[in-house]
C-alpha cells in the first residue's frame, strides 16, 4: 500500500470480525498517518480496551488523549464511553438546566445505556460527528466492533432519524394532550396493555422520559443526518481486516455485502498474521539438513499456499494490488515501536497479495 488512503482520508473505518487484529491495524495506520504529517485521532468503538493496551498505554477516556510519540508526531486516541457521551449530548442540545436534571433523574435515562439495544451505537454515531468537527485532527481512524455489531453502528444515523420521525414518538414527546385526541382510544389502550406487562410506573417514567426530550430532536436529526453523510462522502475509506482461516474470510465477504448495501466500496483489505514465505533456500543449501526441519519447513510452504488460496477468494472486493498480506509476527504487540512494525509493514508496497504470489 502506498500512503494514498492517508493522505487522502478524513476518515478511515476499520471493520473486521473479533480476533482478527482490527485494532491493531487500526493503531498501526493512525501511526503511520501521524508519521506522515497528519493530526490524528484513533478512536474506538469497541468496548473491550484493546486499543490502550495495543498501544502500550495504562488507559483510555472519553476525551481525546496525546500519544506519547516522538515531538513530530500528532497522534491521540480516545475510548467511547456511551454514558458519558450521552450526557453531553442531553447537555448540549437541552434548552435549560431544569430540562437537564429533569432528563438525568429520569429512571429510564439512568438504565438507558445498559438496556436499550442500540444505544452504543447511537453515541458512536455523535462522537464521531464530535470528532470529525474537531479542529485538531484532520484524520479519525475508526475501530468498530466486532463486523455484526459495526453494521449497528453504520445504520445508526439512519434508523435515529426514522424513530424521531415515527408517529408514537412525536405524541409522546407532544406537551399538549390535545395531540393525542384523534387516537386517544388507540393510544391509552396501548399504554394500559404495556402497563399490564411492564408496569404502570415504568410507562409513566418512559412517557416521561420522551416527553423531556422536547425541543431536542431537531438537534439529533440534524447530526444523525450529518453522520451519515460523512459516512457516504469520497473521503471516508472502509478498510476490511481478516483473518487467513476460512471463517473469518467468510465473514469479510458477507460484510462486503453489506457495505454494498449501504451504497459503500471497500477501500482495502488488510490480511493479518499470514504465515512468511520461507522459500527454497534449503533446497539450494549444500548443507544436509535434519528431516524434522525440512518436514516442518515443507508444511509451513503447504500452510501458506492454503491461506494464499482462501485469501484468493477476497478479489472479488478489491483488486490484489489493495489487499495487504501482515505476516504471523513472533510476539505480540503491545507497544508504539511494535505498532510501528506492522504500521511499515502497511505501506510496504511489497506486501500486497499481488506481489505475494507466484506468477
């Protein structure tokens, strides 16, 4: 890979099934960018702390926070944290301080984040536009969850937009009770037979809670509608990271299709820990060789044609000049200088599955 997708992004979103070295790469590409002069933010969605550890550091937050690199460097990375974004956000588009801790002290609000499916994805969705206004970086290198999950958060601005437009929605968040005239026979036998399941203080407390949010939900549609945008714009690039096992291609190839879904191309395939070509330097050696050395070398030679050849089957994405092969490397990564390694690696243009198989 030349430096092309660094140099030309504002965004690049690394999507990958769990296990295949997503966060590393996504580390590994922010270093390199930051390497080449841009100001950079790595910022992850998934909430296992990898990207601390990847990059050696005690912990993350949910404010940006300076990478301790070399002076030239301008590298941060930043942890989602779905309560707190969520806070700011109530915060931000509130209209005063009553309808801030009106909305904080609401029982629903306070079991929000932990409950109400999609919510990760929604705050990923505000911290990116959060980010992406920030005028610090000129680079967010996105680390999504596992690729199941990253589609959430892909479809978050979208499926956001549609419940604040829904019918339901705009009544309960209606002051006025003369709204609900037209189907008021309709709407309170609904909230009696959910009151029946759930209880009538939790429908009070949801009633409640949507009815807080008045006047916010321009707010929300607009930076949804801004997300989503930024997502479909030229210069955000989707890097897909895979295994070599066929499992893990598999899932690679389904999340393809359903980029393509969303009117979005692959920018690059980025393929971890491949086995190394070895060669035939034993064969050319003089040397005689013990036979559990050539037979163990032979299988590693055996080994690394399988994975070139289910490896194979992702050009039907991209072209095999975009599709980078990481070597398995002999220890794990836990530190910048080891990032550094497989960041040198990516741009090595010698590393493509182009110039890795046989002709």
């Amino acid at each position: 890979m030349s430096l092309d997708i660094l140099e030309r992004s504002k965004v690049i979103v690394c999507l990958g099934t769990g296990g295949v070295g997503k966060t590393t790469t996504a580390a590994a590409l922010g270093y390199m960018a930051a390497k080449a002069g841009r100001h950079v933010c790595v910022v992850t969605i998934d909430p296992a702390k990898r990207l601390a550890d990847a990059m050696g550091i005690a912990e993350l937050a949910n404010t940006p926070k300076k990478i301790d690199t070399a002076p030239e460097f301008d590298l941060w990375a930043v942890m989602l944290d779905p309560n707190s974004t969520f806070d700011e956000l109530v915060q931000k588009f509130a209209t005063s301080p009553e309808q801030v801790e009106k909305i904080f002290h609401n029982t629903i609000y306070q079991n929000l984040t932990e409950n109400l499916s999609g919510t990760q994805e929604y705050m990923a969705m505000e911290k990116l536009h959060e980010l992406a206004s920030d005028p610090r970086f000129d680079l967010l290198v996105v680390d999504t969850p596992p690729a199941r999950n990253a589609i959430e958060f892909l479809n978050a601005p979208k499926r956001l937009v549609g419940f604040l437009e829904n019918r339901m929605f705009r009544l309960l968040i209606s002051p006025s009770q003369s709204v609900f005239r037209p189907v008021t026979v309709a709407t309170r036998l609904l909230l009696r037979t959910i009151s029946k399941v759930v209880g009538t203080q939790v429908v009070s407390d949801a009633v409640e809670f949507f009815q807080a949010f008045e006047g916010m939900e321009a707010g929300f549609k607009k930076r949804a509608a801004e997300v989503q945008d930024l997502l479909s714009q030229d210069s955000t690039s989707f890097v897909l990271v895979t295994g070599t096992h066929k499992d893990t291609i598999d899932e690679a190839l389904y999340f393809a299709s359903r980029l393509d879904e969303y009117e979005l191309d692959v920018d690059m395939i980025i393929s971890n820990r491949v086995t190394p070509e070895f060669g035939n330097e034993l064969e050319d050696s003089r040397i005689e060789v013990p036979k559990d050395i050539r037979e163990n070398l032979e299988y590693l030679i055996r080994l690394r044609s399988a994975e070139l050849e289910q490896l194979s089957r992702l050009s039907v994405i991209v072209g095999k000049d975009k599709h980078i092969l990481v070597p398995l490397l002999p220890h794990d990564i836990g530190s910048l200088s080891e990032i550094q390694e497989i960041g040198e690696v990516l741009v090595d243009s010698r590393s493509t599955f182009e110039n890795s198989v046989s002709p």
